[in-house]
C-alpha cells in the first residue's frame, strides 16, 4: 500500500531442533529460536557476510544453507568467524523440553510449543529496538513452517496483542517465507543451530550456582567457574553470538538476549555473561 512508510528494521526468525517428545529417540533434547534484527540500511552488508560463509565452506550463492552443513565441516571455525562482522541484534530462546510439565504444552500432537515460541520473545526485542532507534517500522520474516495450520495460529497469537497495531500496519509486516530465497533467514539459522547445540552440550553437566552471586551477593572474583577458572566448556563457537545479543543496562544478556526457557530454570543459566562477557 503505497500510503504505508517502507520498513526501517527486518526480524529474521528460525529455529533449530523439533518439538518431538524428547523422551522419543531421535527427538531433540532441545528446541532453540532465534530472532536476528536487521537495520534495513545494513541489510546488504549483512547478505554479504552470508554470502562469504558460503563461499568458504563451498556452498553455492543459490543453495539454502542451514547450520546443519556447517555442523562437522572442516572450514567451519573459519566459515564462522565471520559472524563477527555482522550489524544485527539478536536474542535467542532455548528451551528445555524435558523439563516442560504443561504436557499440552510438550505434546507435539498440538504444535502449541512452535506457535509459542515464534510469539514470546518479541515483547524483550520490540523494547530494546524502541530504546535504541527513534523512529521504527519493522517487518517480521518467518521461515514457513509446514504443518497444516500452524501459520495461522502464529498470526492469531500476534493479533491478540493489544500492543501491535493490525490496523494501520502493512499487509506484509508479518511474512512467512522459504528460507532458500533468503539469506537473512539462513543466517537466523545458524545462530539458532549455534544456540542449539550450545545448550546440548551442557545438559547432563553440574551447571554453577549463579544464584548464590545473585541472590546472597557473593563477589564474583571468588567463583571458581570464572573466567579462567571455569570448569565449564567455553561454549565453542557460541562466544562469536555473544557480543550480538540484547544487553540490559548493565551490559548483561540474561533474561535479555539470552532467555532460557521454561522460566522456572532460566536462573541455571545465569552464567552465560561471566562466560563469555567482561571480567
């Protein structure tokens, strides 16, 4: 509609992982979301620094590149470094689905997970945007997803919200799209599949009791997971995401641009900003 102002910011969304029951062999342990967040003015750079992973690790300018290609290949610390070079904020939501109780919620029968996860996180995101930038008018881009109804639940979920304003807005604000044709949603990919396997690898581990620095006020230069000290894996690749995801005021990504889900374990994760921050 030609009265509506063009897009200042484009959210990219995909997610790694499936919502099967993960007591289910060959179910994922872990379901992870990202929302990657582009100014429209730096979305050419931000094409080409994809366009460039591709081309290390030997991926046609065409091809739908999915982290899943990435995962084992022999460039792929190198291919990945790039990541650094983007101009994008992020926030990615892993969440546990072992540890879901609502089993409505875990059933994959009702696909309640996926259309919950494509909805929550935009409230953190929408804010700091606001913060940031003056004036904005954003477009969200989803990856289809393909079972039978789930794109209309998503759009019903963000109809409900009294805050987005369905009138005045353009019929193209919310798109779903193949994530082939566009290199932005390949990239939320990979920063969702980095997420992913991020919170994999920790599962099963003794996680540090961050809350004791939080809650009683222990100075964190005693911790033994401390930088240097950590008994913790560094993460891997994930520290490349870390500087792109949502700070609050004190510079911290928890509960920000790092949510942990669902949120009755979100404080056992309180550690990604000693990791990976600032000592």
């Amino acid at each position: 509609m030609s009265n509506l102002r063009p897009f200042t910011h484009r959210i990219y969304v995909d997610f790694s992982g499936d919502d099967g029951d993960p007591r289910t062999p060959g179910a994922s342990r872990c379901l992870c979301i990202a929302w990657v967040a582009s100014a429209e003015s730096e979305l050419s750079h931000n094409k080409s620094v994809v366009l460039q992973i591709k081309k290390i690790i030997g991926c046609r300018k065409s091809d739908n590149l999915k982290y899943k290609k990435l995962k084992r290949h022999r460039f792929k610390d190198k291919a990945l470094a790039l990541l650094t070079q983007l101009r994008v904020i992020v926030v990615i939501v892993p969440v546990l689905k072992e540890r879901i109780t609502d089993q409505e919620l875990r059933s994959p029968r009702t696909k309640k997970l996926v259309d919950l996860i494509h909805y929550f996180p935009l409230s953190v995101l929408i804010k700091h945007v606001m913060q940031t930038y003056a004036d904005i008018y954003f477009q969200l881009v989803f990856d289809r997803v393909g079972w039978r109804g789930c794109e209309e639940e998503i759009r019903s979920a963000f109809r409900q919200d009294a805050e987005l304003d369905w009138k005045h807005a353009r019929p193209d604000w919310l798109l779903f799209t193949k994530s082939g044709s566009n290199l932005m949603l390949q990239l939320a990919d990979i920063v969702a599949g980095l997420g992913h396997e991020y919170i994999d690898s920790l599962q099963g581990m003794k996680l540090p009791p961050c809350t004791v620095c939080a809650v009683k006020g222990k100075p964190e230069r005693m911790c033994q997971y401390r930088r240097g000290k950590r008994v913790l894996p560094g993460g891997g690749l994930i520290g490349l995401i870390y500087p792109l995801l949502i700070k609050n005021e004190q510079g911290k990504s928890w509960e920000h641009g790092f949510l942990v889900r669902p949120p009755a374990v979100c404080r056992e994760y309180m550690f990604i900003d000693c990791i990976f921050g600032e000592v």
